[in-house]
C-alpha cells in the first residue's frame, strides 16, 4: 500500500482489476470502489463496468475512449492523469482510478497521478492487483525462485541493448506492439518482428523454443500458450495481433551449482550457529 499521508482520509485510490472480468477484484479493491463517489475505469472489459455501476455507483468514467489511432500512448495516458486529477476536485468523496491487472506494472498514468496528486496535496493510496505475469506464473506453474526469471519490456530490450542471460528464464512483455510507442488497431506485418529476432538471436540459438503467453481475461475463457522456435518469430505475426502476449524464453541449460563450498555451509548446523545468534 503506497499512501501520501495516511492519517489524512483519501482523496484518489488507485487500484487494479485484476486480470479475468471482476472476479480477481481484492477486498481492498472492494474497500476502495464501496467509499468513493466516482471510479474512473481504464479496462476494455464491459462485465467490469456494469459490475461497478451495479454494484457499487453509476458515476463510473470510462477512460478506453482516451486512445486515437496512431497518438503517441504518452499523450493518451496524460489526457487520463489530467481526467482523473480534476475529478478529484468535483465531488464531496474519495474517486477510484481502477486500471486492468496491477496497477504499478506496465502502467503510465497511475505513475502520473500519485506524482501529480502528491504535488497538488491530494491523499493518494495504492493498492495492489492481480496483474498477468501472476496468471502466467500459474498458468504454466512457473518458480522463479527456482532458476531466476529475468523481465523486460520489448521494445525497451532492444534500445537499451540489454544482455540477456539464455542460462536465466526470460519473460519479454508487449511483444505484440514492438517498435512504437503510439496506439494501433492495426495488423502487424512479419518484417515488424525481425529485427527482435535477430537480437534475441545473439544470446540463444535459431531453434530455440519459445512460448507466446495469454493468460485468460474472461471467465469462461482459456490461456493461450503458442510454441515456436525463434527462427520463426516473423510467423507468429497473426496470434500476435491477437493480444498483448508475454514471450516465455526457457534457458538453454540449467546452470549447474558453482559454489560447492558454500553448499556445504548451507546445510550445516554448525555455519547456521555461526551466523545467527539468539534474541535474549
């Protein structure tokens, strides 16, 4: 929970809707939506909207409309902050800004707002979602304290020109909207792909296996879960359009225990004595 000054009462909460309709809704979520006078809503999910409006107040702003083909997405999220920082100032209570998934990952304007709302002295609490890479790690029962994980976002692996680690699992995200940072309706072409082929073709070999990972938004709805072999990224272009898919990278080996000395040391009761000490 991330609050500006908490003994003062909320002005914005700032939630997630988590991943599949409202049935990932937390209590704290619910806590949030039941005090306030009005929700602004960015979630394309209609079974999201009605369930507010039914449950909770009609006064609900639905931000989706927001987006234009071909903006810069940077202009789209500053036209929600602006939306949802004056509607604080219009009604009596507390509003909810309610984004899909978490709303702290791969999101914009909920940065946007805590900073602005902060600089405005607005009350601004945060609370957690269910957000997809956690649907994901279930979907294909997924640790990453087994192996690692290591997690970027597409387009920024490539202009970072971050070394990716082929003995550590990756998650690569927003692999459908490579190369732009401006909202599209429209199809990709192959070629939009090669370029990220070809990096990822630097740290793992040309048949390596990767997955294309949906977790379900619906409740009757299924995870999708596409294999393919690097070499033929460009052809996953038609179930690329079809949502915004996590590119799953298993690691070429698994890396083998390189320090057998402190393995050892792990396991011993001795070395548990030597660096913990008990609280009088």
């Amino acid at each position: 929970m991330t609050t500006s000054t908490q003994s003062n009462p909320i002005d914005i909460y700032i939630i997630g809707t988590g991943m599949v309709g409202y049935t990932q809704l937390t209590r704290e979520a619910e806590n949030a939506l039941q005090a306030s006078e009005r929700v602004y809503l960015l979630d394309g999910q209609p079974m999201v909207e009605n369930h507010i409006k039914e449950t909770y107040t009609e006064d609900v702003v639905m931000l989706n409309r927001e987006y234009n083909e071909g903006e810069d997405r940077v202009a789209t999220y500053d036209r929600m902050s602006e939306e949802v920082l004056k509607g604080a100032t219009e009604v009596d209570g507390p509003i909810t800004f309610a984004l899909y998934g978490h709303p702290m990952i791969f999101v914009n304007p909920s940065r946007s707002v805590i900073r602005q709302g902060r600089e405005q002295g607005l009350n601004v609490e945060v609370q957690p979602g269910i957000s997809a890479i956690d649907c994901v790690y279930s979907d294909i029962a997924f640790d990453p304290a087994a192996n690692g994980v290591q997690m970027f976002e597409a387009t920024d692996l490539l202009l970072r020109e971050w070394e990716l680690n082929p003995e550590v699992p990756a998650m690569i995200w927003q692999v459908s909207v490579v190369e732009t940072d401006r909202h599209s309706e429209k199809k990709s072409k192959e070629s939009r792909f090669t370029r990220f082929k070809e990096y990822l073709q630097n740290f793992y070999p040309e048949d390596h296996t990767g997955y294309l990972l949906q977790t379900a938004t619906y409740p009757i709805a299924e995870s999708q879960r596409h294999e393919f072999e690097i070499s033929n990224l460009e052809q996953m272009a038609p179930i690329l359009d079809k949502g915004y898919y996590i590119l799953h990278l298993p690691p070429i080996n698994e890396r083998d225990l390189q320090n057998e000395e402190l393995l050892q040391e792990v396991r011993s009761e001795d070395h548990l004595e030597e660096i913990t000490v008990r609280d009088n």
